[in-house]
C-alpha cells in the first residue's frame, strides 16, 4: 500500500510546479492538492488492491467475530459479540445514513462488505441463499426499499446504484424469500410508489436523451450515429446508463423463478394511486434504443431489456403476455429479423460492420478482459444474439394459450413474423451451421451461445460465434405453432411438414427391403457392404463436383441463373427443416387440469438409447395401471440418460475412426455369424466324433459325401481351425464392443457414492496413503463383487474365452455358445422362467417328496427289507436306493423290488411264483399313486401354470403396447375413429405422446440452466424432483379432447346471440324512437 502511495505522490509532484513550502502556504491551494492527492489516489491500481483487502479482511473478522479477540478476554465481554447484532446494526445504520452527505464513502464500503458476504458464497448455492435468506430476516431488503422510497436529496444516481448492487445481490438467483419481502413491502408501504415513480423517471429519462440527440443529428444519421453516443458518454449520462442497467437487472430478479405476484404488480401497482406500468417503459426504451442507438455500446442494455421482458413474461403471466403484445415489441423484432439483410443491402452499414469487425478483432486480441464498448453498428454475432432472445420472447407469450381463431397473440405474431420471414432466416441459420459444424449435429452448438465473445479470437471461433443454432429450433417451434393455428398456409413449409411427419410416421417395410436391410444376417451383411459402396461413391461424386466446377467456365443465361438459384433455395430449405425438424420433439404436459404443448430441443445424445434396452424396460414395466407406467419410466429417467449419454461417447470415439466405426455399427452382424459359425460347428461335432479311432475324443474326422469317406484329421483339423478363428474374431467384436458398452456404466455405478462419502473421502485423503489405499481396496472389491453380480457381464466374458478354448484346445467347448439360443428367443426365455419364478413351490415340493419317500423308506426298512435283497440293511442306503428307483424303475419302487426277485429267479433257473401280500398291495401302490403319478402332476402343474401366466402376460404386454398409449392409456380404437380429422393411433404414440420423448425431455432440462427455464419448464422441473407425476396427461389426449372445442363453439354461440340480442335491441330503440317522434310532432 506504502509503494501505491509513493507511486501517487511521485505522479503529484510531476504534475504541478515545485513551490517552496512555507509557513505562509495558501490554504486553497494546499486544499486543491489535497484533493488532487486524494483522487490521484483512489484511482491508483495497488491502492484499490489494499483497500479490497481490507474489506474482505472486514468482512471475515464480522462473520467470525470470536477470532478478533482472544479467549482469556472472550469470556468477560458482555454481551457477547454477534454477528447477527453487528449485521443488525449495520443495517439500521444504513437506513438513515444516507440523511448525512458525510456518511457517503462509509455507506459505500459497508454495502460492498455485505455484498462480499453473499458473494463469497458464490460456489455453494446452499450456502448463498442462506446468507441472502439471512441479511433478510435482519432487515436489508426492507432498508434498501426504504431508503429509495423516501427518495432522500443525497440519494443521487451514484449512491442508488449502490443500494440497488446490493439489493441485486440478495435477489441473484431468483430467492425466493427476498421476492415476497418485496412484494410484503410494496403492497403494506405507502409511499413504494415513489420506487416505481423513480424507476420510470430513469427510464423514461433516458428515452428523452436518446430521442433528443437522434433529432439534432437525424439530417445525417447513417455517417453520425457514433456521435450520438460519444455526446452520451462525454456527460454525466455514463452514469445514468450504469444506473439504468441496475434498475433493469432489479426489475428481471425480482420477477426470476416466475413470480406471479410481481410480475401483476410491475405492470400494475394495485397499492398505489398513481400507476407506471414497467412493461411499457422498457418496450419503449427497447425501442428507442434500437431505432435511435443501435450501438455495441448499447447492445447489452439492448439484451436486459429483452431478459427483463422475458421475466415479466415466462410463467406464464397471462396479463403481461397481453401487455407486451399490445406494446411495440412486434415492430421491433419485424426489424430486428430483417436487420441482416438490410445491413447487407447497405453499402455505407456494410463498411461500417467491417470496420467494426476489424476493431473487435484487435479489442479481443489486445484487451480480453475488457467488455466492448465500440461505437459501430451492430455486429452479426449481436443481432443474431437478439433475434435469439426475440424468438424466446414471442414463445413466452404463447404459453399456456390455445392455438385457436380466438387467440389474439399468435394472429399478430403471424402478422408481423410471417414464413416468408422466417424461411429465409430458417436457411441462413443451417448455412451458419454448416459453415461452423459440418454435416455432424453437435452438444457444443447449443453450449455456444453460453460462451463471452471476449474470449473468441479465431475465425473459426468467429463462425460459430454468429452461429446461433438455437434460432433454428424456436423458428421450428414457431413454425409448429403457425401450422396448428392453420395447416392450410401458402408456403413451402406446409408440404416440407407433411413428407416429415410421413418419415417419422413411416415403420413398415416391405419384402424385399425386410430381407435386404433387416435385421437379419442377409440384411446386416447387405447394410456393411452399401456402407463401403458409400464411402466410395461420395470420393467419387467430390471428384466430380470439382471437374465440373472447373468446366463451367461458361457464361449462363439471367434467366437459368434465376432458376437455379431458386432451385437451390428450395433444396435448402428443405435440408434446413428437415435438419432443425429431425432433432427437435414436443410432449404433452398437464397443467392446471389443462393440457399444453410443449416443444423442446433434442440433444444429440437422446437418440442413442440402445433398442435392447427399450426392449428390456417393456419386458420389466409394471402394467398395472398407467400411473404405474409412466413412474417405472420415471424411475429409470437417470439410468437411461446416463446410458444415452455413454453410447454417444462411444459414438463420437467410433467416428473418429471411420474403420472402427463400421466394424462398432454391425455388432448384430458378428452376433449373427458367430451364431452362424456355432451351429455349423457343433453339426460338424456331431458327425465327427465316434469311437471307430483309438482315441474317441482327440481323433474326430468330418464325412466326405462326394467321396463317400471320412477326410483325414489334419484335414479336418484344418477346418475346425478356420472356422474356430473366423467365429473367435467375431465372438472378439462382439464381447468388445459389448463390454465397452457396459462396463465403465457398471465401474461407474460401483465406484461412487453418495456425496457425504466423497466428503468423507476427501477428508481421509489428508490422513495418509494408507487410508487412501484402504478405499481404494474397498472400492475395487466393491467392482469386483458388483462384476460377479452381473451375469450378462460374466456370460460374455465365458463367451469369449470359450471361443478361444474351443479354437486352442477342443471343439467341446463351442457348445457353450448353443446357449445364446435362450437370448435370442424370448418364448424358451419363458420356459426357463416357467421353473425359476415358482421356485419356492418347486423347492417346497421337493421337500414334501423327500418327507414322503422317507415315510415309505421307513416302512419298507421295517416291515420289506427281505424283498430289497440286501440293499435295505442300512436305513441310509435304503433311502438312497428307494429315492434312486422311483422314477426309474417301471411302477417306482415297488416294480423295481418285483424285477429284482423276477431276476433272483431266473439266475437260479427257477421259475418265479409270486405270492399274493397284501402289505406289498398297498405298499406298491401308495407310493407309485402318492410320489409317482400326484407329486409329478403336482410338480407339472406349478410348472405349466407358471409359463401359462407367462404367456398370458406376454398376450396382454402386447395388447398393451399394440392398442393403448403407454401415456394417456386411450385405446387404439378412440385414435382411429378419429383418424381423418386429427390423425391416428399410430400419429399419437409417434409423435404427440412418444414415449421416450418425456426422457429426452428430462434430459434437455437437465442440461439447460435452471435460470433459464420458461415456466412450463420449470414447472415440471419442479415435479420431477419431488416424483409427482400430475404433469402426465393421464388419460388425456390433445386429439380426443373435444371439451374446449366444444367451449369454444359455444362461446361463439353466445357471443352470436350477444350480437343478435343487440341488434335486436337497436331495431326496438328505432322503433320506439320513431313512436316518440310522431307523437311529439302531434303535439
């Protein structure tokens, strides 16, 4: 700090004359050079830097008080020091300070000290808001209120700023508890409207300025637009644009989260006598800000004002979304989407965005951190930005309203945006893309718009700064909107949205196709080799596109020019809807019992969810009822988009490499080969081996038919060997590309924890190696045992090593690969589960079995062990040999016993006499009746019951996916009665209620900013984090739900009547207007 003060002295004395000091040194003067000092001073970079310190040094000594002072003294202080009293009185203080012009600079440091204290939080939104939530409570939102509504003279534009900075910082995030502390205020304090009074004094003081200076220069506006602005900034107006970007950051937080109550309230102050309608003002400022300052200097007010628009909009606040579509917004983005062309049509503007591009460029590369504060016009990268948040504006102000003929916003949205505005705009935003991305859709062209231009310096950061793809997206949605409203417009994009609908629609395929390019071996092998025929034909058809460039040097007709060029058009249109229109989804949502349309942007990952997967959720779902559905789809939301979002890595790892890639897209191919390969070889062992050789099992030879002999065992060695490593290659592929898939999901899952334990962790870490080995243990078995756990993981894994064992070693062990016939068909998949599922039955059972051939072991022990002829002398052999020959033995034990004696007989060539016993009578046949015939019925029973219920839940899985909706569960019937007024089933499930759609959904709002979430958005946001469901339209469907159409008539009806009542009503007033005047002229 000493050194900061030399440096400043040093430059005092360099800038004014050496005067001897004596004791009769003018006072004035000695007052100027003090001052002079004193702002020399403030200014200097290392002072700042100390007095920084010294705040945030403050402001830790206030949250921690007790370490200021030592513990031999701590505890004979009383009261004891609080942080909460100090803060409390730091804040009445400040309350009333601002009545004396001397506590200006200590008003200052005590605002910055209680911001440093919100603001230290800033990484832990936990900890944020419970200091924002703090200040509060203590008063500090009602203080700054306070003291802007008794309008103090001291309170100038300077120390404004400071109590709406730090008021801004008790709002950042939108807190929620500041907001009502707000509202409470303005609704119960008198004079809240001189806040609102002041507000519209700085707004509307500011649209005066602007308007005034445009005049006095409007002769030669286009070459003195700068001059406009640098008279703006050669006064005190600097300060007023700081003071108006405040207020407007005030207006959009307190309105953040959608606040329903403010949002009514800046529009209109119920509470007090006088209104100022903060919708309006902002929209003419906007407006005079772009017709009478379209500067980069302004462009950042420009963008508040459309965020703060924004604010008092999304929600929705159906009010607001009136008043801003009353208000000159609509004229404004008209121009703001035609600014572009207009600039290019410009020769003068085209000179000027040039220069300005040059003069960014160098700001960029010199001063980084510097905001931009040219002078020039707009810069593309701007105007694109504005159209951007023009475009969520405009959705804002649909939500929540019916596309209908009553629906007054999206008549003028149609009137002022039409489609042969948007087509031109859709079409240059794909070329953006093209230019920046390529062919390939990519996550980083919507994480983009997020990034500082200031951190931009190449060109090829230059191009996808001013590729603003999320442009692309709304015009779709808009589009949507547009085609709901009235599907019959006189444009191209009617019948580009029809051939879409119709490729997503289309799933059938025919014949020869389903042979070709199913999913089938033929099909699979078909699909590789047209995708090496590609690669091919695309070098070819570049080589060609080249040549022909190179020959047509030749000078074209105007009018074949004109056609091309439309021609060309129109294909570019098509691939850009097509391209926006592939990746962009709608759902339909629930909310206050109505239903809304939403649209939203698919992420590049959403369509990488594998089909075994979606089948294995169908097999698995609960079809009980349709909430029981939509929560197992709910449940399993995190599971697929961590799965979705793997598969896309792996995707974009493949395509790096384009020979991996084929090798990574045909893993059914190898699984169908090497299914293939097995069969072939196992045929192969089965004609192989017999026992004519020496050696039955090493000495195996295949059967020639054509020479009608045996072939040699090196021969067939030979084959084997082949075959054995074309179908270990294959089996590789497919245990690669499946543990790939799988196993970093599973180590991922296994290895974290939840976010206590990484607390935990990290604490450990500090304690030594040895602890950090002791979770590292922990967690590799932790793997480990999850590994062992995971069977399809440890089948693949056999998989694999059998296939090189049985290549190596002996073919016996390619018979462990006939197993995969249980994977492939689904009905021997119920045969397996008819015998696990009743497994305690089968086991309780089996018990009962072993209970009763134990009772008839003990009766057969004591009263028929002469007939068991030795094998009854041991009670334990006897029950052995009973259980043994139960079922194998004609008649069970008893026929067992009879043969036996038959056989005694006959070795001592005798003839057998059987004498009838009665005891053996009843013996004999009890246990053939009980164990043999009731217990194996019994046991056959459970079985067939099982896999009958298996098949009957089979049948009813595919009614249920085949005739009902998973999400709304309406019959397939209901959707085709309707078919050709409103589409079918089929249109329904594909597109208005696509089941993976609400994933995907869930995944975009995942990805996007909380903060900048449209109602709707946050809406469901909201209910998916707490696991209500009430979002999905449960037995609702936008195409049955005739309810409000049959409003709407009858509301027409009425309103018909209404007329008619009228007429009716003049005609009887003419009538007895004409009565009068008879009557009167008779007198």
């Amino acid at each position: 700090m000493f050194k900061g003060i030399k440096n400043t002295v040093k430059y005092i004395s360099k800038g004014t004359p050496k005067r001897s000091v004596n004791k009769n040194f003018d006072e004035i003067e000695i007052e100027n050079t003090w001052k002079l000092f004193l702002e020399q001073l403030n200014y200097n970079s290392d002072v700042q830097n100390e007095i920084d310190n010294e705040k945030s040094a403050l402001t830790s000594a206030i949250l921690d008080c007790k370490q200021l002072i030592k513990d031999e003294f701590y505890k004979d202080i009383e009261p004891k020091p609080d942080k909460q009293a100090i803060l409390k009185k730091f804040i009445i203080f400040l309350q009333y300070a601002i009545e004396d012009i001397t506590n200006k600079n200590t008003i200052k440091v005590l605002l910055q000290v209680l911001r440093n204290m919100v603001e230290e939080n800033k990484e832990n939104e936990e900890e944020q808001i419970k200091m924002q939530n703090q200040l509060d409570s203590l008063g500090a939102t009602r203080m700054v209120l306070y003291v802007i509504s008794e309008n103090h003279k001291n309170l100038d534009s300077e120390m404004l700023i400071q109590f709406l900075n730090f008021v801004n910082t008790l709002l950042e995030g939108g807190n929620v508890k500041v907001q009502k502390t707000l509202f409470e205020f303005y609704t119960t304090h008198q004079k809240s409207e001189v806040i609102f009074k002041r507000f519209n004094h700085i707004i509307r003081k500011q649209i005066t300025i602007i308007e005034q200076k445009a005049k006095e220069k409007s002769k030669a506006r286009s070459n003195t637009m700068n001059l406009i602005q640098d008279e703006l900034d050669s006064s005190n107006d600097q300060t007023d644009i700081e003071l108006l970007e405040f207020v407007l950051n005030f207006l959009q937080l307190s309105c953040e989260g959608h606040n329903l109550k403010l949002q009514n309230y800046v529009r209109q102050q119920t509470n007090s006598r006088n209104n100022y309608d903060m919708i309006n003002a902002i929209a003419d400022l906007l407006k005079t800000y772009y017709y009478d300052a379209r500067t980069q200097q302004m462009y950042e007010n420009m963008i508040k004002c459309l965020d703060t628009l924004n604010e008092f909009v999304q929600g929705p606040c159906l009010e607001n979304q009136i008043a801003v579509s009353e208000s000159k917004f609509f004229e404004i983005a008209n121009d703001i989407f035609t600014i572009k062309r207009n600039i290019q049509e410009n020769p003068i503007s085209q000179q000027i965005t040039m220069k300005s591009k040059e003069s960014l460029k160098q700001s960029i590369t010199q001063k980084k951190n510097q905001k931009i504060k040219s002078n020039e016009g707009l810069e593309n990268w701007m105007i694109y930005r504005m159209q951007n948040k023009c475009l969520i504006l405009i959705l804002s102000l649909l939500e929540m309203r019916y596309i209908n003929e009553n629906n007054i916003i999206i008549k003028k949205i149609m009137r002022n945006l039409p489609l042969s505005l948007l087509e031109p705009q859709l079409v240059e935003i794909y070329k953006l893309y093209q230019a920046a991305y390529g062919e390939n859709y990519q996550e980083e062209c919507l994480e983009y718009l997020s990034k500082d231009p200031k951190s931009i310096v190449d060109d090829k950061g230059q191009k996808k700064l001013e590729c603003v793809t999320q442009n692309g997206f709304y015009i779709i949605f808009l589009i949507q909107y547009y085609l709901e409203y009235d599907d019959k417009l006189d444009s191209q994009i009617v019948s580009l949205q029809k051939m879409h609908k119709n490729k997503v629609l289309k799933t059938e395929q025919n014949a020869l196709e389903g042979l070709l390019f199913g999913d089938n071996i033929l099909g699979q092998i078909a699909s590789f080799a047209m995708n090496f025929l590609k690669e091919g034909l695309y070098a070819a058809q570049q080589m060609k596109s080249y040549a022909n460039n190179i020959m047509a040097k030749g000078e074209e007709d105007e009018t074949i020019k004109q056609q091309k060029e439309e021609e060309e058009n129109k294909k570019m249109l098509k691939k850009a809807f097509f391209f926006f229109s592939d990746h962009t989804a709608h759902i339909d949502v629930v909310r206050n019992n109505q239903l809304e349309i939403v649209f939203f942007i698919l992420l590049p990952f959403t369509d990488c969810l594998p089909k075994d997967k979606k089948i294995e959720f169908h097999e698995n779902v609960d079809r009980q009822s349709v909430k029981t559905k939509v929560g197992y789809l709910m449940q399993q939301c995190k599971s697929f988009i961590e799965i979705s979002k793997h598969e896309h890595k792996l995707k974009i790892i493949f395509s790096q490499n384009k020979f991996i890639a084929l090798f990574a897209n045909y893993v059914n191919l190898w699984k169908q080969l090497t299914f293939t390969l097995t069969l072939i070889l196992n045929i192969f062992i089965l004609i192989s081996f017999n026992s004519d050789y020496e050696d039955r099992i090493n000495n195996y030879r295949l059967y020639d038919a054509l020479s009608d002999q045996r072939l040699s065992q090196d021969r067939t060695d030979q084959i084997f060997d082949i075959l054995g490593i074309i179908m270990t290659i294959c089996s590789s592929f497919v245990v690669l590309f499946f543990l790939c898939k799988n196993v970093p999901l599973i180590v991922k899952k296994a290895w974290s924890d939840d976010i206590n334990q990484g607390q935990k962790n990290k604490n450990m870490r500090d304690q030594g190696a040895f602890k950090i080995l002791i979770i590292f243990l922990t967690k590799l078995f932790k793997v480990i045992f999850i590994f062992l756990q995971e069977i399809e993981v440890m089948y693949y894994i056999a998989y694999g090593a059998l296939a090189v064992l049985g290549t190596v070693i002996h073919p016996f062990f390619y018979t462990f690969h006939l197993t995969e016939i249980l994977i492939r068909y689904p009905t021997l998949k119920n045969v397996i589960k008819s015998v696990y599922i009743p497994r305690t039955q089968l086991y309780l059972t089996f018990v009962l079995f072993i209970i009763i051939v134990y009772t008839f072991t003990l009766i057969g022990f004591t009263f028929f062990y002469k007939d068991y002829d030795g094998n009854c002398d041991n009670l334990l052999i006897c029950f052995l040999f009973t259980f043994d020959f139960t079922f194998k033995a004609n008649g069970g034990i008893g026929g067992q016993l009879t043969e036996m004696w038959v056989q005694k007989e006959k070795d001592n060539e005798q003839e057998y006499n059987p004498n009838f016993q009665a005891g053996r009578l009843l013996f004999d046949n009890f246990y053939n009746i009980i164990l043999v015939i009731i217990m194996v019925q019994i046991v056959a029973g459970i079985i067939v019951e099982a896999f009958e219920e298996l098949r009957e839940n089979e049948q009813t899985k595919n009614r249920d996916i085949s005739d009902k909706c998973f999400i709304c569960d309406n019959l397939k019937t209901d959707f085709n009665r309707k078919q050709d007024t409103k589409g079918g089933f089929v249109e329904h499930i594909k597109l208005n209620h696509y089941m993976w759609n609400y994933i995907k959904f869930i995944a975009y709002i995942q990805w996007k900013q909380p903060t900048e979430y449209t109602g709707i958005e946050s809406y469901i946001f909201e209910k998916w984090q707490n696991n209500d469901l009430s979002w999905f339209p449960l037995n609702k469907a936008r195409e049955l739900d005739d309810k409000r159409y049959e409003e709407d008539e009858e509301e027409l009806k009425q309103i018909n009547q209404m007329n008619q009542d009228i007429i009716d009503a003049m005609e009887g007033l003419k009538e007895t207007h004409k009565i009068i005047t008879k009557l009167h002229k008779k007198k």
